[in-house]
C-alpha cells in the first residue's frame, strides 16, 4: 500500500476518535483534520489518480458533511443553526 493511503487510512482513525469526543473538545482536531484533507487528498491523486482521489473525497465528504454544510451556509449568508446553542 502507498504512503498516501496509509496516511489516509490514519486520517479516518483520526477522524473517527475526534467523533468519540464530547463536542467541545471536537473543535481543535477537527479544524486540524478539516485542513489536512485537501493537501491529503492532493497527494492521493498526485499518486493514485483522479478515480481514487474521488472515492477519496465522497469518504471525506460523508465524514465531515455537517462542518461542511455549516461552512457553505455562512459563506453564502444563509442563517446557521448549531445544535445544543441555539435557543427554542
């Protein structure tokens, strides 16, 4: 297996122990893990080409949908709710 792969492998590991955390300790990694996606799944695609970078990026997609919805929500400034500090 490719070093872009096990690293890969080792950013869904990562990933899936930040889920385990209560929320307010999920921010910091998670912010870490959100900015080494792109330049991970560069590098897949640099070694493995555009078909794996793809299913590398629906897996990327599918583990961090909610951060990503809330960052396409505010930059087109559509109202954003987060759960557990929005009022009733």
């Amino acid at each position: 297996m490719s070093m872009s792969l096990i690293l890969g492998c080792f950013w869904v590991l990562a990933a899936t122990a930040t889920a385990f955390l209560p929320m307010r300790h999920q921010y910091p990694p998670g912010i870490v893990l959100l900015i080494a996606a792109p330049c991970l799944l560069a590098y897949i695609g640099w070694q493995h080409g555009i078909w794996i970078t793809v299913l590398a990026l629906l897996a990327f997609g599918s583990m961090f949908r909610n951060p990503l919805i809330y960052l396409a929500r505010r930059a087109m400034g559509k109202p954003v709710s987060i759960p557990g500090r929005d009022e009733p």
